[in-house]
C-alpha cells in the first residue's frame, strides 16, 4: 500500500527509491541470515568474509552516534585478550559473559548506517564467542530502529542444542558422517514413571522456549534507557509473562489430573529433580538434579539466608505500601503502577529504585537453582537449565520459582482495594449474548524443524537434510461470536478482553471466584468502534493479539530472501517480524476427552479511556509488547481481574461483562507427517 501510494504522488526518481527501499529490506534479510547461518562455522557469505578480513571497526568514527566509543572499549578488550573464546559455552547469568556479549550489543547500537552494523558483525563473529555473538545480534535486530522489518530466524535452528535432546544430535551428527538425508524423531525427557513427562509437552515445546528467550530479549534486566529509550512498563510486564506461563502450566496440568504446581521454599527440598538429557555444543552435558535436594549456598553466587532475607525486605515493602529508594525517600506502591516497581524491584532489572537494598530475587533465584548440583564449583561443571532463557522452561522447579514470585505479586494485588461498581461499569453498553464458532479442541501435531546447524561440516561438501520432529500441542480454529448492544446513541470505541480460568481442580472441586480469576488466562485483548444499536463482532482465535505465529523455518526464511533479492521484489514477512508473544498454538490449554470445563470471561470496556495511543482498533496485531515504547493499554495487566473480589455478584450485576462455560476437548489426535 505505501509503495502504491508513493508511486501516485511521483513518477520518475520515486520509482527507483521505492524498488531500493524494497531491495534494501531484502538485503537486510539477507545479511542477517548470513550472520547466523552455521554460525559455528566460517562465515559463508563472501562479502561478509571480506569484512571480517579487511574492516577496521576505528578507522572512521563518523559511521557511530558515539563517536566511536563502544567499538573502541570493545577493540581494547579483544587486542588484550580478555574476550571470552570460541567454542565455549556462553551463560547471560555469568556476568563476564554478558557484559561482554553488551559490548557488541553497544556497538550495533550506534550503528548509523547498515552498512557500518554488517561490517562490524562479520569483524566481531569472526573474533568473538559464538554465543555472545548470537544474543548481541538478536538484542540489535530487535532494538535498533535500523532493523525494524528484518525477521529474526527460529533460535531452535540457529543454535539446535540449547533445544533438542542430547540423543537427537548424535543422531544428526551420525547422518552427517554418512551424507544421509535424514529425519530423526525427537520425544520429551523422561519417562511415564514420572508424572511430570505428562506436561513436558509445554515447558519443553520449542517455541514456548523461543518466546520465553525473546520476552527477555524484548526487556533485558540489563537494559539501560541511554541504547534507546525507556522501556514501557517494563516491570509490570516482567510480572505479568511469568504470570501468564504459570497459570496456563497448572491449566496443563489440570486437564492432565496433576496437582497444580508447589511454590519454591528456600527451607524445604527441592521435591523434583530433573534429567535434561540436554548438551552444550561446548562443555558437555547440562547438569542433572536428582529429586528432594535441599537448597545449599552458592559460592559466588548467594547463602540461602541471602535469599531469605532479601524476600522478607520485599514482602515487608508489600505489606507497608511503599519501596524505599537509595536516597532513603519513598514509592507509593498502593496504586496500579505498584506491580511496575515491584517487578523492577523483584527481577530486578537496572530499573531497580535500590537493588542494594532489595537484590535481585529472581536472577540470583535462577542461578542458585541452576547450581544446586555443584554449588560449590567442586565438579567445574557448566551453568544448568535454569541459568538460560532458552532452557529454563524445561525444568518442572521453573515454574515452581515462578509460582513463589507470583504469589509475591498476588500478596500485593490483594492488597488494593477491590474494584468498585463504578470502575467496572461502562454504561450504555451490554454484552448480551457471547457464543463459540467452532469446536474448542486441542491436539497434537509433528512439527518439523532443522539440525543443519547443529552438525559440524565443511565448505566443501555438501549439506544434507538433517530434520527432527517433535509432537506440539495445537487447535484447531475457533471464532468467539460477540453480540454487544450499544445505548449510548453515538459510535464508541470499546476495548474487548477476553480471559478464561480453570472452573475445578484437578480433584473436582470448583474454584471460587477469587481464586479461579487469579489463575485467568488472558485469551485475546482488541480494540473495536461499536455503532449505536446492535453489533456483532466475530473475532478469529488466529487473531489473538497475545500469541504469535511460528516463525518460517531459516530454510524458508533464506529462499523467500534470495527469491526477492534476485527479482527485485518485495520482501513482506511483517506478520512474523516480532516473535514475542506464546505460540498461537498454545492459545488454549489442553483439552480432555470429556471436556474440560473452563469459565469464559469477555469484558467490554472504554476505549477511550483505555488507549494509550490513538486508532487501536485499526490496528490489525495490537502489539502486546508495546509500540515505540509505548505499551497500548493504560490498564494493569490483567484488569480486571487482577485485584481481590470482595464479592463476584458485582461481575453481574456490570451489564458490559459475559460470564459463560465452555469447554476444552482433546481426543487423543495426534497428526503423524511421518509415518
């Protein structure tokens, strides 16, 4: 559309532009692919290797918003060898690590020119640790205004093993031997004598994986406003993605009759162990946990007293109101902008008021439970899953830390004063009928996906198809058919949210209101202009602002680049451009085969009072995590059901809300591709 319009208003010199700006996307994409393409390899793009050969990132400074000064700090450390080396494994909880992986990061960010960021990317890949390489480049693409529409390839290809088993790569390194075409089938870790495998399917699923990483790529805890600009809400979106991982993995385990998950104690054992049957492409395989481990001090790291006593200083915040700031004055936490500082605090991230004080619970949390197989450095083993974003999700104590840090959230929610008739009322509109197009059922699907990348090889042979596949929960579509009547007698802009909640446990017993909205799964959330009278919205699960399609394959990805770059074409992969947000196969928990019974929850609130930005409801994919840094919905996360009910009547007696039961199939489907 743009280019169409462009090309009416000038004729001549615009058509060049246009086809370059085209061009341009294309070759971004194309370079970005390059970088990352066996990125344990040489570098395969000859243009790049001339870079990595030739460039001198300090000859002229003028190509960097900083006079040079990032690319010099970096260019010391490397001329004194101080820079982590190739073929090791890379942690971002190793501080070391990550500051040097920042340090790249630095220098991408005062790119002026793309041409200067490339050039900068082949010198430093060929020089610095492969690891720290692939987060600095995917922190850039997703920050840097220069890399806007460039589409990151699927992490699960770029670096295989931080996501597939152990077994599963020899495998594909055994078909490489033989220059065999080959698919290798990939289960979860195991066995059906550990009633966790049950869930595997979700903390496991290698897109829940990627989300998880590129939520903490979206907002690092390392992030300072100085790259780029401040992070919107950033706290309160800390709190609100785990909230969300954890209520929907104990919906998971519901329909799967598992208690729902236990939160972490600092004094009680660990109940479950955990074997990753994972390996690091350098350093050996990641450590195991054997079940009921009790917690012990980490060298370096923290004492459990540490842990203890940095909780009580949070929960006592919570319990007076306020956070105390380094210079000793106070935040007034009683209000709905105190989950944002407390997700600051808890995290914590450089938005901290005073990590001094407070610590940082949840870093030093996924650290001390990721050493608790070696906690004093006995063994000289690597980092364990919970010290990667990529890997954390696969340990059943994942969500048990986060299910302790929640609660720590819910102690403070429940801590406001519930909401009033007034605040929940929109008058002059009424949700007067919500139904289901469609089978709410869930399945099971093999997703295929590449090891090319996991395989060492030559430039001199030829690669072969090395895939493995993997069974992934899906459903199939749905529409929710909403009937809204609108007395106000002029066209409104309405803000439709949609939550759903388990209604009983996994023992049958119904939950109450209060505790059934607590664990509310937020379904979809869309701006819509109601005409005066009757209106009828149809709304498609595909649609659901919170979830994100799987990203094309890096094969995909590649052929769709080349094609566009040798015809000149356009290069439209707008749809896949953020992959932040669950995997829109995951939009449903899993059913069971009588149906499990869930309440359904669509509440129609004021538009205008809700945007932060103007013309949301035109927007096709409201950005869940923000636009220009600007997150589009003034409302707390959750609202309304993020604070206590004194008493649920009141949800009936609002005529803007719909309170319905539905419930979730699953049959046992499971489409084979591969049989």
């Amino acid at each position: 559309m743009k280019s169409t319009l462009l090309l009416l208003a000038v004729a001549g010199a615009a058509l060049l532009s246009v086809a370059s700006a085209d061009a341009s996307n294309a070759q971004k994409q194309h370079d970005v692919n390059f970088l990352l393409w066996k990125v344990n390899e040489h570098l395969r793009d000859e243009k790049h290797k001339e870079y990595a050969k030739t460039f001198d990132p300090e000859a002229d400074k003028s190509h960097y918003s900083d006079n040079g000064e990032a690319v010099h700090r970096l260019m010391k450390e490397l001329k004194d060898n101080r820079l982590l080396q190739q073929k090791h494994w890379f942690s971002l909880f190793n501080d070391r690590h990550r500051e040097e992986a920042i340090m790249l990061f630095d220098v991408f960010m005062h790119c002026k020119d793309w041409e200067t960021a490339v050039k900068n990317a082949a010198y430093f890949r060929d020089r610095m640790n492969e690891g720290e390489f692939v987060y600095a480049v995917y922190a850039a693409v997703i920050h840097h205004p220069l890399a806007e529409h460039v589409v990151l390839p699927p992490l699960y290809e770029v670096t295989p093993h931080m996501f597939t088993n152990t077994e599963v790569i020899q495998e594909a390194y055994a078909a490489k031997m033989r220059q065999t075409p080959t698919k290798i089938k990939s289960t979860f870790t195991g066995t059906a004598r550990n009633k966790e495998q049950r869930v595997a399917y979700f903390g496991e699923d290698i897109g829940m994986n990627t989300h998880h990483v590129f939520w903490h790529l979206e907002f690092p805890f390392w992030w300072q406003d100085s790259y780029s600009h401040k992070l919107d809400r950033k706290g309160e979106n800390f709190y609100w993605v785990h909230n969300q991982l954890t209520v929907r993995f104990d919906a998971e385990r519901i329909s799967n009759y598992l208690e729902p998950v236990e939160e972490l104690h600092w004094d009680k054992p660990i109940h479950d162990g955990f074997a990753p049957h994972t390996s690091y492409k350098y350093g050996g395989a990641f450590p195991s946990r054997p079940d009921n481990v009790e917690f012990e001090d980490v060298d370096g790291v923290a004492r459990v007293r540490d842990m203890i006593i940095i909780e009580s200083r949070i929960r006592d915040a919570i319990a007076h109101g306020f956070i105390i700031k380094e210079d000793g004055s106070h935040i007034d936490i009683m209000n709905d902008r105190g989950a944002d500082v407390l997700g600051d605090v808890i995290e914590s991230s450089l938005y901290s008021p005073n990590a001094q004080y407070y610590g940082a619970l949840h870093n030093t949390a996924h650290i001390m439970l990721g050493r608790q197989t070696d906690p004093h450095g006995k063994y000289n083993m690597p980092p364990g899953v919970m010290e990667h974003f990529e890997t954390a999700t696969r340990d059943p104590g994942f969500f048990r830390l986060h299910k302790y840090m929640d609660n720590i959230f819910r102690e403070h929610k429940d801590s406001l004063p519930s909401y009033t008739f007034d605040e929940l009322n929109f008058e002059g509109v009424h949700v007067t009928n919500v139904a289901i197009d469609g089978t709410l059922e869930t399945y099971f699907e093999d997703f295929e996906y590449s090891l090319l990348n996991a395989v060492d090889d030559t430039e001199e042979i030829a690669d072969v198809d090395i895939d493995t596949y993997v069974p992934r929960l899906d459903h199939k579509d749905f529409s929710y058919n909403i009937e809204i009547n609108n007395e106000k007698g002029s066209e409104t802009l309405a803000t439709i949210r949609i939550f759903a909640w388990p209604r009983q446990d996994n023992n049958g017993v119904e939950f109450s209101f209060d505790d059934g909205r607590w664990q509310a799964i937020e379904l979809d959330k869309f701006w819509v202009k109601l005409s005066p009278g009757n209106n009828n919205i149809v709304r498609k699960s595909a649609d659901s602002s919170v979830t994100v399609h799987d990203v094309p394959s890096f094969k995909t990805l590649m052929e769709k680049t080349e094609a566009a770059l040798s015809s000149g074409g356009d290069l439209d992969l707008h749809e896949f451009e953020s992959a932040t947000g669950l995997p829109n196969r995951f939009l449903l928990p899993k059913g069971n085969q009588n149906g499990m019974e869930f309440d359904l929850l669509v509440c129609v609130t004021d538009g205008e009072a809700d945007a932060a930005m103007p013309d949301l409801h035109t927007k096709d994919d409201f950005m869940h995590y923000g636009v220009n840094g600007v997150y589009p919905d003034k409302r707390p996360h959750g609202y309304p059901f993020d604070r206590h009910v004194e008493d649920e009547r009141i949800f009936e007696q609002v005529t803007n809300f719909h309170h319905s039961h539905v419930k979730v199939y699953h049959h046992g489907e499971h489409i084979h591709h591969h049989d």
